[in-house]
C-alpha cells in the first residue's frame, strides 16, 4: 500500500506542476485500504469502491469514461454488479456518469441534491457572468461566445443538446450527465450489500456545497472525503463555495469519527492527523488574511506578505497559495 501511495503522490505531483499527461493516457489505479474496500483513481480525482458477496456499493461515478472504466474492472475482478451508487455531491466532476450502472444500481444522495439538479423554469436570464460573455446578445451562449467552464463544460451545460446554453441552464449548472439519487436521505443512512457496510453522513449545509456528504465504512475503519477536506493538498484554488465556519464544522464533523485510515478524493491518503493539519491551515490563513484586513492592507500585499512556509511541501502550494489567499479575503469581507 505504501509503494502504490508513493506512485499516487508522484502522479497528482506531476499534474501540479503542470506536467499534465495528455486526455489520452489516464492514471487510473485500485488501492486497496481495507478489507474489500479500494480508493480508485481517475487522474486527480478518486472514487470508492465496496464489494460484498453479492454486489459493490460505489461512491462517485467520477464521469462517463471513469464510469465505463470502473464498471469493466469491478466485474471483471469481483464479479458482481454494482448495487448502489453512492454520491458525495452533486457537482459534475465527481457525480456524472452514474447512468453507466443504471442496469443494476439504485442511486442515493442527500436530500439537497435534488434542487441543484433541477432545471429553473425556462425564460429564466443568463446570470451576470454568463451575460458577460453574451457577445450577440441573444440571450443564449453559443460555443463560439464561451470561455472557461462554459467552453470546457459546454455538453454538461447544454442539457437539452441545441448547441446553446440558455438561462436555465447556464443558471443550474453543468449537471445534465449527473443521474438523480432514487433515494435521498437527511442526517444518515447505512447502506448494506452482501455483508458489507457503507454509512453516509451529511455533513452540514453551506460546506462546499449544501448536501456534502461523508461516508464512513466501519468495518475498515476508513472515511472518505471530498473537496470539504483534501490531504496533503491545498484547498482547491479560491475556495469558492461554501462559508467558512460551516466549511471548519464540516472538518470537525470527521474529526469526532472514531477511524484510522482517511481517504480523500483529492490528495494523498492519510489519517485523522491530516484532517487536523488541513483544518489548521485554513484556520491559520484565516487569523493572517483578518489580521491583513484589520490593518487595512489590499488583497495584493497579502498575496505578497502571506507565505504559509509550514505547507509549502503540500501539493499544489505553488500553483494555489495566492488564490487560497483571495478565497479567504472573499469569505471574511463579503
Ligand atoms: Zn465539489
């Protein structure tokens, strides 16, 4: 398990550093940490994967070809179908591609999944940042007029495939390949398929995203988390959803759960001790970016003057380390 980590943290080292493979050669790995139960890779991002006697209870389908990818391997190394897919939250680059197992699953997801997925009613007008962008002024975005994730995610965007993206839309999100939970749950629910166990725990509203979800396997006496919490990562670039001291509960919420082994989505594995880590540098670039402010100094000199020296050995801190900063201004001063 220690070598397979290593090889883990040399490739989601590589791709910080900009050293990206090419769309063609994916890292994609099983690592086994615990009994029957694996972290699988996708590049930068991981999945779980829980297999009892007669089925496996996957969380997060991770995206079409990871769907495709994972379903090929879980059969052909276990041989049996997926039961249940299981989803942290909803957004599109851990929760699409689910329809690849709509043969044999039955999809779960917290209650507040539901309304991200839910189309607004049509005529409603393109948002602030998508009008920006509206070069003819047509009221609809036409690839040619996108950039960003508009441009990256244009099928993801486009739910109804007329090669625009129009209010509604581009109000909801990129979610048209997210397959909607059949059950949803409010505090907990323990999922079982052939002897094996999966509890899902919601971990508070406004933490990344309002139905962020934790999911604690007690046999192996494993959690795993995403984006809310990352190990030896940085927090994700600005840090844009969620407010702060419901995003520090959130950390807390895993921290009081008696397990050993924490596996994140993004970033190496880890323990109890690097979910503390990780709260203690949000915290500490939350005490500095207030204090910044008490004085009066711009989100300029702060980008210059906080350097968080004690993390710079963690993935991405040279890439995300001034736009942690500008996160962090955003949340204490809007
Ligand atoms: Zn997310």
């Amino acid at each position: 398990m220690i070598i397979r980590t290593l090889s883990v943290a040399s490739a989601v080292l590589l791709v910080s550093l900009g050293f990206a493979p090419d769309s063609q050669a994916q890292e994609r790995s099983f690592t086994e940490v615990g009994e029957n139960l694996y972290w699988v890779q996708n590049n930068n991002h991981h999945a779980m994967v829980l297999v009892g006697t007669d089925g496996v209870i996957l969380v997060d389908p991770i995206g079409g070809d990871f769907a495709q990818w994972v379903r090929g391997e879980i059969q052909q190394r276990f041989g049996v179908p997926v039961r249940y897919v299981a989803y942290s939250h909803h957004h599109d680059d851990h929760a699409s591609g689910g329809a690849a197992f709509n043969d044999t699953a039955t999809f779960v997801g917290h209650e507040n999944m539901l309304g991200y997925l839910e189309m607004p009613p049509a005529g409603t007008a393109l948002p602030a940042a998508a009008a920006a962008l509206d070069a003819n002024g047509d009221g609809q975005l036409q690839r040619g007029e996108t950039s960003g994730d508009y441009e990256e995610l244009f099928e993801l965007y486009d739910d109804d495939g007329d090669g625009a993206i129009n209010g509604a839309e581009a109000t909801r999100g990129p979610f048209s390949d997210v397959r909607a939970p059949d059950i949803v749950f409010k505090d907990r629910m323990t999922l079982t398929v052939g002897g094996a166990e999966a509890e899902l725990i919601h971990v508070g509203r406004m933490a990344h995203s309002n139905d962020m979800t934790a999911v604690v396997f007690p046999e192996q006496s494993v959690v795993f988390v995403v984006d809310f919490i990352s190990l030896n990562r940085l927090p994700f670039q600005t840090m844009a959803s969620g407010q702060l001291n419901a995003w520090l509960n959130a950390i807390r919420v895993v921290e009081a759960l008696d397990v050993d082994i924490v596996a994140p989505s993004h970033g190496l594995l880890g323990t109890q001790e690097d979910v503390a880590a990780h709260r203690h540098y949000i915290e500490e670039l939350r005490d500095e970016v207030a204090a910044g402010i008490a004085r009066g100094a711009s989100l300029t000199e702060l980008q210059d003057e906080i350097q968080m020296a004690a993390y710079q050995d963690w993935i991405s801190y040279n890439n995300w380390r001034t736009l942690n900063i500008e996160g962090m201004y955003r949340m204490l001063t809007q």
